[in-house]
C-alpha cells in the first residue's frame, strides 16, 4: 500500500468516525458550492442575455420612452413599412401581455405571433404539434421552462392575466424568452388584451436583418422612419434591449454575485476555523502517531487528505445539488416582459467541485503545516 | 553487546531564562534482552531518558547509540522512521486514537510498513491475542476499561516487533489488578520473547518485577540495583 493511501485511509477512517463533525462540514461545503454553482449560473445566463455578440442579428422594435409590455403599442402596419427597409430579413409583429411587470421569479409571458412567421420559423418542439397550434384559436406552444414550472404537458390548460390557452406544444429554443413564454395567435392575443376592442397593436416587432454588420444602421433608420408618426420607436439589439429591460435583475445578479463571494469566504474562513480548531484539538492524537513513526509529511498529509475528502464530497454533492436545483426549478427572472434563465454549463459545475477542493487543501494548509512542525516532546507532555 | 549506550548524557532546557540540567552527564548501558526499571523522584529525568531513548526528544550533548545507530545523526523524519522501526512506546494514559478500534489501533504502525494486507492481519490477531483482547477488537476505546485500554496499547506498541520496548508508568493509571495484569504480560513479553523493556514508574513493586532497577537523581545515575 503506498504511503498516500495510507493517510487516505486514516483520513475516511477518521472522518468516518466523526461523523457528526465530518457531516456538518461536508454539508457547509457543499451549501456554499451549491449557492457559488448557481450565482455563477445565473451570471452566465445574465452575459448570454444582454452581452452583445459579434454575429447577433435580432433586433427589438418598442414604442420610444415605453418601458413595459402594457404601455408599448405600435400598430402592427408598421410590419410592412419596416420589411421596407434595407438591411431587413424579416419582421414578426409581438404582442406581449404578461402577468406580471414587475422582476418576479414566476411570470407568464404570452407572445403572440402571426401563424405564418412562427411556421417560417420551424420553431423546435419537445412535444405537441405545429399543426395542432395553428388550427386551434387559443392554443400556446409553451416555452420548455415555464411548462416545467408550471407543470404543463400537452392538453393542459394555462390561466394566467385573464387569457386562457390550451397548451398545443412544448417548444425548445436556445432563447430564454422563447423558454419562458406561451405563445399564441396573434391575432387571439390582441382580441384578449384588447378586451372586446379592436386589434392591430402590437407591443413589438422582432426584426432580424440580414447582415449582423448592419444591425446598429438598421435600428437608426428604423427609428428615423417612425420618427415623425403617431408612434415613435426606440429600436435596440436584442441583448441590449433585453439589459435595459431587465436592468433591475441584472443588478439584482450582480449583487447576488457579491452576497455570493462573501457566502464562499465566509465559508472558506469558517472551514479554515473549524479545521484548526480541529487539529488543535487533536495534537494529542498526532502525538501518538508521530511516537508511532509517521513522519511530518505524513502528519501533514492525513490532515490535507481530510480538508480534501472534506472540499472533494462537499464540492460533488454542492454541485450536483445546485444542477438538480437549478434543472428542476424551471428559474426564470422575468421583468418588462423578458427573461433571463441561469445557464446551466457543466464547466462551472466541474469549477465548482474543484474550487471546493482546493479550498478544503487550502483551510486545512496551516494546520497541516502546524501539526507537522509542533515539538513531539511538547505534545507529549500533553498527552501523557 | 549493549542495546543502549548512553555516554556523559545532558540535557538541558530553559525555564524562566534559567538552564534546568535535567540529565547532567548521564552514563548508562542496558543489555539487548534485559527489563529494567527506571526510578527516581520527580524531576530527576526518567522520562526524559525515556524521551531520549525513543528519539522524541534530542540530548543536548553527549553520545546516545541504540542498537549501534546514533540518534543525534538522524533528521526528524529519519527518526521517526527509525522510531517505527525500531521502538514500540507505552504511555501512561493509552493514548489509542479515539475513532479507531482496537483492532484498528494495533494495526495504525503497521500502516508504515511494506506488509501485505494478510500479514497485516495476521500480525495485528496475534498481537491481540497475547494481551487476550482478540474478542474485542471491534470497540472503540472508549468501550474498553482502563486495562484493556493499556493492554490494546501494548499489543500496538508490540505489533511491530520492536527492537526496543519503552514504557512511561504504564500501570500509573491502573488499579493493583490491572496493574498486575499488565505486568505478568511485561514479564511473560521478556522471559517468552526476549524482548528489551525499559519502564518508568514510581512504584517500587511494579519496580521489582523487573530484572534491575536504575534510580535516578538530579539527573545522574545514583544507583543500579539488580532484583531480588
């Protein structure tokens, strides 16, 4: 057996023995990974959402000085006039209602959408059918999230801001807000908000232009057209309409990534005091086993291999809490209308486990050192 | 040939910015094989001797061999190897780790040796049995007595089979059965096995069953009696 295994060995003896420490400390552990594993989740959702890439190609029509679903109507003519312009691919007239404005965890968003701008799409589904959507007035595809929060299946009904639907499709997309979202006819939406008025305003129209280089040139002349009529537009990029929308959420994620840091240096700093602590309170115990012939490696080696058997379970379990969490719970913080969902990368899992052991290795450094180097004699003394 | 050669043996510590002469050119020589007992009043350097013999402590001068091997020439860690080699150490109050059993206990030196996992077994059994604790190898120590504790401790410090036995009033904190009993195994261990025990106590009939008893005072050999 080599000498590492050795002090492996001793160490899950140990560890297993005290069970009740070794538990309480595996469990700070992987509490402080689950918490860091999901922060840094929703960070990275939070960059996938409002940070600006090269190749992007959406862009986001709203009513200019209009901040929420509610208050921003654009007549849906707008849609041909814009399709005008050079530079545009395509235009979809949204209407959005939600029921909720506010940052909330559990919003119900419905888009409405034309029937042929969602088949040219070929919008992705988990379950349901296209079909069965477009021949049925107040069917949704709903998005995948919100049907997991929601517990929705295919014939379910949904009830939320006063519109009923009947779930069609279970729809996959790579975009939160399509995860997050009912969509619905267009024309069934409006017909809904409107409350028995009449249709042709919409909230927003998705425009997708056909040469990401164009895309800022393309907004200007979309604004500069609607300038002088009854309703100006602001129009954005999708990943900056969504920050200025979410601004509130994506401040809430930036100040729950400092709450985050301090929870995992309070951690670590509690981690780093109880091993100490714990190894002060063994000197007898290492006494005896240097009198037995374990050298200073040795000693240090048993109480780093228990800061990493401590950091490695308490990493793995934190980790594979925080992507069961996050997987199952269908999180989603909504505000304005949009989304934005934690990305769940298996690399920040792997970070997270291994940063728990390093931070086991790393509390239980000074101890070890310090166990290793106390004088055999002044233990002793001690001990006997 | 002696087993131990202590010559003009000093060791020295600070107290209060004072030199405290613990050993003060200590001459000694104990034969391989033999059972001696270390006496003397408090203070007078028996465990410190002890301490010195198993290489926990360093002398300040003067020469210490055991078993040839000058023990002021080995590094810390050379010395704790050649601790697990070459002493087995018996202390006053067991000092068996907490989470381990007994059984895990007496097979915790082994850990440092290249055995088999087979051997480690047998080894660790047989030593069980010669102190008669092969029936309670799975308690943990605090589910043993006293005795049993200090009789698990002695089957540890056997295991190994060390050159060099050494034992800091093992029957300190024992009451006068277990005492006994720990001393019939002491006695059984160096007539049965030859082994070489060194033990302090402070009890002049635990004292007597060992072959010779060597008093210290002040740190220097006042005298060397051989048993009745």
């Amino acid at each position: 057996m080599s000498a590492l295994m050795t002090r492996i060995r001793y160490a899950l003896r140990s560890a297993r023995r005290q069970r009740l420490r070794t538990v309480a400390l595996v469990g700070g552990v992987a509490l402080t990974t689950a918490l860091a594993a999901a922060i840094a989740c929703i960070d990275l959702g939070v960059r996938d959402a409002t940070t600006t890439r090269a190749g992007e190609t959406r862009l986001i029509v709203y009513r200019e000085n209009r901040f929420c679903p509610f208050a921003s109507a654009l007549p849906q003519r707008y849609d041909r006039q814009i399709a005008e312009l050079p530079g545009v691919a395509a235009v979809v007239p949204v209407k959005i209602v939600v029921s909720n404005c506010r940052a909330s965890l559990d919003v119900v968003t419905f888009r409405g959408v034309p029937v042929e701008d969602l088949r040219a799409m070929a919008p992705r589904l988990a379950a349901g059918s296209l079909d069965a959507w477009a021949g049925h007035g107040n069917g949704a595809l709903v998005g995948r999230e919100l049907a997991a929060r929601r517990g929705l299946r295919v014939g379910s009904s949904l009830t939320a801001a006063g519109i009923d639907v009947v779930v069609d499709g279970i729809l996959e997309s790579d975009d939160p807000q399509w995860r997050n979202s009912a969509l619905t006819h267009l024309a069934f939406l409006q017909e809904r908000a409107a409350r028995g008025g009449t249709g042709g305003i919409v909230t927003q129209f998705d425009v997708t232009v056909s040469d990401p280089a164009r895309l800022e040139e393309v907004a200007r002349a979309i604004d500069e057209r609607f300038k002088a009529d009854e309703a100006p537009t602001a129009t954005r990029p999708q990943t900056a309409f969504v920050a200025r929308a979410a601004r509130d959420v994506v401040a809430l994620a930036g100040f729950s990534s400092l709450i985050g840091i301090g929870a995992v240096l309070a951690a670590f700093g509690l981690l780093a005091t109880t091993m100490v602590n714990v190894t002060r309170h063994r000197s007898r115990e290492f006494a005896v086993l240097r009198t037995l012939g374990f050298t200073d490696g040795g000693i240090s080696a048993i109480v780093l291999a228990e800061g990493a058997l401590v950091g490695a379970f308490g990493g793995l379990l934190g980790a594979g809490l925080a992507w069961l969490g996050l997987s199952r719970a269908g999180l989603a913080f909504t505000m304005e209308g949009v989304s934005i969902t934690p990305r769940l990368d298996p690399s920040i899992f792997i970070l997270a486990s291994a940063c728990a052991l390093v931070a086991g290795l790393l509390a239980t450094a000074i101890p070890a050192w310090t166990a290793s180097r106390a004088r055999l004699v002044d233990l002793l003394r001690g001990a006997s | 040939m002696s087993l131990i050669e202590c010559r003009s043996l000093c060791k020295d510590y600070r107290r209060g910015g004072e030199a405290v002469h613990v050993l003060d050119h200590l001459d000694l020589s104990i034969e391989r094989g033999s059972y001696t007992a270390l006496m003397g009043p408090s203070g007078s350097g028996k465990t410190t001797l002890l301490n010195l013999l198993a290489g926990i402590d360093r002398a300040t001068s003067g020469e210490l061999l055991v078993d040839g091997t000058d023990l002021a020439r080995l590094d810390r860690n050379q010395l704790a190897l050649w601790r697990s080699r070459h002493v087995g150490y018996v202390f006053q109050l067991y000092n068996l780790v907490p989470v381990l059993s007994a059984y895990e206990n007496v097979e915790l030196p082994l850990l440092l040796h290249d055995l088999s996992a087979a051997e480690r077994h047998r080894r660790v059994v047989e030593a069980l049995e010669s102190v008669d604790l092969a029936s309670r190898h799975g308690h943990l120590p605090r589910q043993l007595s006293g005795g049993q504790e200090q009789r698990v401790a002695i089957a540890r410090a056997l295991v190994t089979q060390p050159t060099l036995l050494l034992a800091d009033e093992p029957t300190g904190d024992l009451d006068r059965a277990n005492a006994d009993a720990v001393m019939d195994l002491f006695g059984r261990l160096h007539r049965e096995r030859g082994q070489t025990i060194v033990m302090v106590t402070h009890d002049e009939a635990i004292a007597r069953r060992a072959e010779r008893t060597v008093r210290l005072e002040k740190g220097r050999l006042a005298s060397v009696e051989a048993a009745r």
